[in-house]
C-alpha cells in the first residue's frame, strides 16, 4: 500500500520543516562543512510506505579490493548511508560463506552491527538469502552430506539467521535465483534442489516462517524484469506453493540492468501480474551499468540513459499498489561490484566516488517527489 499523503499531511509536512538557524544566528556559527539536509534525501522524498534502499558494502568482492571493509571505515560513506536510505541489505554479509563458515561456528558481528546500525537510522531491513546455489562454503557444498544431513543442515542455518534476528529484518529473499533463463529449475547447481528435490523450496519458506512469523519472505531472482520464461516459471510455482500453505509473501525484482540492452518496458506490467496474485513486490538489487572504457567517463548521453532506467524503473514500482521496497545494490561507485563482475562495464550506481550526485540520482529524487510532494519518509 503506498499511502499518498493528503493535502492537509502535505501542509503539515511543510510547516514542520524549520529553518534550522535564523540568518543572524547562522551568521555567527563557524562555518559548517557540507552536510546531507534531511529534506533532500531519498528517504524524505519517498511515499509514505515505499521504503528506500541500498545494498550495505562488505563481504563478497569486497574483501578483494584495495581499502578496508566500507561500513566500518569510511564514516562518509556511514552518513550517506544514514541520511538517504530507509531500508538496507547486507550485501553480502548473510550468505552462507560469510555467515556460516564452517560447519560449527557462525560469524554475525557484520550483520549484528548492520542491524544495530539501522535501528538507530529507522531503517528497516531485507534479509539477503537463505537458499541460493552461489557463495556457499566449500564445508558445505563439498561435504558429501548424507539427504538426512543436509535437510538438517538447512534447518539449522535458517532458524539458526532468521531466528536471530526475528523481528528486526522486514523482508527476506528466502530463495534466491532458484529458476533458470528457460524456466526449468535449478537442479544441477543449487545443491538443495539437485540433492534434495524441489520439495525443499517450500520447507526452507515454513522453516523462515516458523523462525519469524511476521517477515515477510520473497523469492528474488535476476533476469525477471519482464514477462519471459523465467518470470513465468514463478508466476505458476507461487501459486501453487500458497495453495499448499506454503508461507510465501512476495516476488522480487533484482534488476540488475546495461544500457547496452534496452529498457524492460514490461516490468510494471510484470509487477503487476504479481500484484495480482496478491502478492508482494520489491526491486531489490538495482544498478544500471554502462560501457565505460578504463580511464574514461561517460557521456552526457549515457548518464542521462542511465538515470531514465533507474527512473522508469522506479516510477514501474510506485504504479504497482504493493511494491512496497525499491533498493538499489550499493549507491556509490566507489565500492560497487559491476567493474569487478563486469569487465569494460561500470558507473553503475547513482552516485560518484566521492558520493556526488549523478542525474540517476536526481530522477530518483524526482520521481519520488512527485509521487508525495513533500512529504518525508523518516
Ligand atoms: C554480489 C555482491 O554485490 C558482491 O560483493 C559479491 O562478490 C557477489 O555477489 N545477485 C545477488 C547478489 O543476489 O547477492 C549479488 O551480489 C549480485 C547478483
């Protein structure tokens, strides 16, 4: 539900927002460095009840690059962190290899401070994932575990992650990338479907569900952007999971998309029939990457394609009544994954190193604010 404010919310918003010095005062103050205004922020921009996020860097390709772990050290990149988003994932900090890493022991002071952090900011939080057939341990995926071992396994690591944090993660991509691009399952790769059966999806949902009852769980995938065989394969499988009882709230998005290949201009008619299944949608992932020789910058023409993406794109979720969470995979470049996965490919995000604004951002901005003008999503 995305609540547009009322005129009267919209007079009151205004009035609430002071000056926060009179010009004489200010006049005395030292000279303050640039600071984010909090009414020119994502976050305030946005409906009411359509959360803003990002990815939280660390993990993953992280650990790989040339600078210590993001959300610990770079304090610039904490402050953006806080003031623009009112969701966060951990981009990596809860996937098997980091959280889980040997078959005895969990690892959750990243995300425990992830989650410490984002209470303090009001920010609510996605899970990110629970069953998935990458960044799992080799403990794991070379164990040579009996099907008994396994299924417990499993169970273990998602009441174990989704237990401890019950009540403070919104939403989780319980299943993630299950669906091959042709719409067939994933029984070679995903070692629970190839060692356990399809049937596992639905016990990984009712195991979340018995872990926190009042998260929300989604399967999330790449490549879903648009009615195709992959997206298709979810629109029958939801159904017949909910028709089994199985507890499953939503369908996300990742939308990791190029402007090599053009705008999906069916996602909010994708969205859409999601919607209408009664479900839950969300964006989850989003970059736009572009071609970017080594050394270069891009063109006008290509930030100005780039911001149109991440603007229809979000413009596709706030015309869909129940997508309800628009997260970007990491709002700077500084620390985003597309060079290193991507080669010739990158400035994917909304902003530059130094956390300036590019016009991706400023068409997020401008989408959101005329979908609630004025009103602040704290
Ligand atoms: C990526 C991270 O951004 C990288 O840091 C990591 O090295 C690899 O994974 N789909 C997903 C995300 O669901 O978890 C992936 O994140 C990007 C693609």
């Amino acid at each position: 539900m995305k609540a547009r404010q009322s005129l009267a919310a919209a007079v009151l918003a205004s009035a609430l927002i002071l000056p926060t010095a009179t010009p004489a005062l200010a006049a005395q103050e030292a000279p303050q460095k640039p600071g984010i205004e909090k009414q020119d922020t994502l976050r305030w921009a946005a409906p009411q009840d359509l959360k803003i996020g990002t990815a939280v860097a660390g993990g993953g390709h992280h650990e790989t690059q040339p600078y210590p772990a993001p959300f610990t050290y770079d304090s610039a990149y904490r402050e953006h962190l806080a003031a623009e988003f009112s969701s966060v994932s951990p981009e990596n900090q809860l996937k098997w290899e980091f959280v889980h890493p040997t078959r005895d022991t969990y690892r959750f002071a990243e995300m425990d401070a992830i989650v410490q952090f984002a209470q303090e900011n009001h920010q609510v939080v996605r899970g990110h994932t629970l069953f998935w057939h990458s960044q799992n341990p080799a403990w794991l995926e070379q164990g040579n575990f009996s099907k008994d071992e396994l299924r417990a396994i499993l169970k273990d690591h998602i009441q174990t992650v989704v237990g401890r944090y019950a009540g403070k993660i919104q939403q989780w991509d319980v299943a993630n990338e299950i669906f091959n691009g042709d719409g067939t399952l994933r029984t070679t790769d995903n070692i629970w479907i190839r060692e356990l059966g399809p049937e596992i999806i639905a016990d990984a949902f009712r195991w979340a569900h018995e872990a926190d009852p009042k998260a929300k769980l989604f399967f999330n995938d790449y490549g879903v952007e648009g009615v195709n065989a992959k997206s298709n394969a979810y629109l029958k499988l939801i159904p017949q999971l909910k028709a089994q009882g199985v507890p499953v709230d939503g369908f996300a998005i990742q939308g990791h998309l190029s402007t090599r290949y053009g705008f999906p201009g069916d996602l909010q008619a994708n969205l859409q029939r999601f919607n209408d299944l009664g479900l839950e949608t969300a964006i989850t992932e989003i970059d736009v990457r572009m071609d970017v020789a080594a050394g270069t910058k891009p063109t006008a023409a290509q930030l100005e394609k780039q911001a149109s993406y991440y603007q229809r794109a979000l413009d596709a979720c706030i015309s869909v009544e129940e997508c309800n969470s628009f997260t970007i995979w990491g709002f700077t470049d500084k620390y985003s994954w597309v060079p290193v996965f991507f080669s010739g490919e990158g400035e994917a995000t909304v902003m530059w190193n130094d956390f300036t604004r590019k016009p991706a951002y400023y068409a997020l901005q401008e989408s959101l604010e005329q979908a609630s003008p004025g009103r602040g999503n704290r």
